[in-house]
C-alpha cells in the first residue's frame, strides 16, 4: 500500500514538473516570431484550472485575458494568475467571446451554441444585460439555432451567425431588437459551409465583416461581406479549418482546427505558421489529455486574441482545457 502511494506521489510530481518546467518555444518567423510562456494560466499544481474548453479569447484594457471554457468564463491577469471566474448557466459554453467598451464599462459579448443564443454580461461584475434567442420577427422556420459566433459593429449593431445550423448570419440593434439576416448554408461563392467565427475588420474603412467558412470545399476560408450583409469578396482560401480571427493592426491571426495559427498581413498574405502540429491524428483533435500536451504544439487550436503589446493568447479544443500565451519576440 504504500508502495502505491509513493508511486501515486512520484507519477503526479514528475506529471506537475512536465507540465510546468518546459522550455520556451520559438515559432513563426520575421516580425511575426513568437516564444511559448510554459506554465502560464496553469495552477499552483501545474494543472488546468479551467475544465474542458470549446471557446474563445480575448483582452482587456488592462490586459486581463478571459477565456470561456464549457463551465464558465475565466478571467487571468497577464501573468496567467486566475483572478475571477463566471460560472453557471448563463456563462457555459460560450463558444465564441467578444469584448467592448461601452463607456467607463467592457462587456463581454457571447455565442452559445448549446443555449441558442447570444448574451452580453458586464466584464467585471458579470451582470447579464442582454439575450439574444433566435428572432421569430424574422420569419425563417428553422428546427434549430446554434449560434458560433459573435461581433459588434461601431454604433453598436450585434452580429450574430448560426454557424452550427442555418449558417443565416442575423442583425441586431444594440438593444436586442431584430434587424435583417443574410447568407445560407451551401458551398457557392456566397454561402457558407459552417460560418464558424467571424470579427469586425478593422483593417478597412468602413469596417466589414471577416467570416471564417470554416467547412468551404475544398479547403476552409475567409470571406468578406460589408455590416449590411452585402457579399464583397473571397480574402484568402486553401485554408484548412479555420475557426475563429482576430484583428490587430494590419494582422490577423485565424486558428485553425488542424493544430496551427496562420497569421495574415494587410494583403492577407500568410506570413507566419505559428505551432504546427505535424502529426494529422493529433491535429483537430478534442481528446489530447493535458499530460501529452507538447510545448508549442497546439491540438484543436480555436480561439485567439491579441494583447496592446502584440502578444497573442490562443485557446487548444481541449478535453483538459488549454490556453497558452505567445509572447512577441521584437
């Protein structure tokens, strides 16, 4: 018996030491050179505080990163100390967060397949301010909403895409009131095969819209459409499963569900792979548990989100619950 026990103690010691004393990995390339931060967002123990994670990423304007697990929402300090968490119904499975400032005050706005909703919740004391359920107004007929993805436009306007069903794509007013859809589920030019994630594209003016297609055939895609659900053009294709983009400056980084974070330019060239995985039965896959995580080797990468100083957090579809910090080589 107590020959087990020392074993237990040695097996859970050597698994915190793997998981906490790795060595920082370089990725990407020219500008866009990044390193691992091994350990961050990790508990005491070494083990992952946050459950099983199918979600996003994003920061705020104390660069704070939150990040949505099936449970809830936790929020880090930019160290990868916990500091507050949202959990309970109104805050599971958040498959896709955006944050905004809307006066002195952030809110978090969210995509919850599983509910078959959007919410808005107030970033610190987590207040819930709005709903969005599927709009009966609009007169569609469908069995089921299951939105993935959320955005918000400059004067306030919430777009919400029902990627995980219709893959209609709807058009709020700030207050939750329906205002117009556009798209439909298909492989054509101006349809969408899952719109998975989608964020406003700053890089433009006016802002659009940047959609990931993430089931397109042959390879997944970007799109482009205007905030009035106008179809502009194809920005990048060839892709394998993107799942979500984020804005910063002239560059994008879209994840990708194969297991690597494709960065994009201005001229939405790619200029860096950020952690490829190599091993195809590893990539877009759920099931990798934390104790055969490989430092700077992403799994089912999902969500991503850019802090002031160009750092880049990114989320692994992860049964353990992953998020690792990419800190910006200059």
């Amino acid at each position: 018996m107590r020959r087990s026990l020392r074993f237990c103690f040695a097996l859970v010691l050597s698994l915190t030491l793997s998981a906490t004393a790795a060595d920082p990995v370089r990725m990407g390339s020219g500008g866009m050179t990044f390193e691992t931060v091994p350990g961050w967002g990790l508990g005491e123990d070494g083990t992952s505080v946050i459950g099983s994670t199918h979600g996003g990423v994003v920061v705020d304007k104390e660069g704070n990163v939150f990040t949505s697990a099936n449970i809830g929402v936790f929020v880090f300090s930019p160290d990868g100390k916990l500091i507050r968490r949202f959990v309970g119904d109104d805050y599971s499975a958040l498959h896709d967060i955006e944050i905004r400032q809307e006066g002195d005050d952030e809110f978090i706005y969210g995509a919850r397949n599983n509910a078959a909703m959007g919410i808005k919740f107030h970033a610190v004391t987590g207040d819930v301010v709005l709903r969005l359920p599927f709009p009966e107004e609009s007169g569609l007929k469908l069995k089921r909403f299951a939105p993935t993805a959320i955005t918000v436009a400059p004067n306030g306007d919430i777009i919400l895409s029902d990627g995980y069903a219709s893959n209609h794509i709807f058009k709020f007013d700030r207050t939750g009131k329906y205002l117009s859809h556009f798209g439909e589920k298909g492989n054509g030019m101006k349809q969408f095969n899952t719109a998975h994630g989608m964020t406003l594209d700053t890089r433009y003016n006016p802002p659009r819209l940047l959609i990931c297609d993430r089931n397109h055939r042959p390879k997944g895609r970007l799109l482009h459409y205007s905030l009035d659900g106008e179809f502009i053009g194809e920005v990048v294709t060839g892709l394998g499963m993107p799942t979500s983009v984020a804005v910063q400056g002239d560059y994008v980084s879209v994840p990708d569900l194969h297991g690597r974070v494709v960065i994009l330019d201005k001229s939405n060239t790619i200029i860096a792979v950020l952690g490829h995985n190599l091993n195809a039965q590893l990539g877009r896959s759920y099931g990798v548990k934390q104790e055969n995580w490989v430092e700077g080797v992403f799994s089912g990468t999902h969500g991503s989100y850019w802090d002031k100083d160009a750092n880049l957090y990114v989320q692994d579809w992860n049964v353990s619950g992953r998020i690792i910090k990419l800190k910006r080589i200059r």
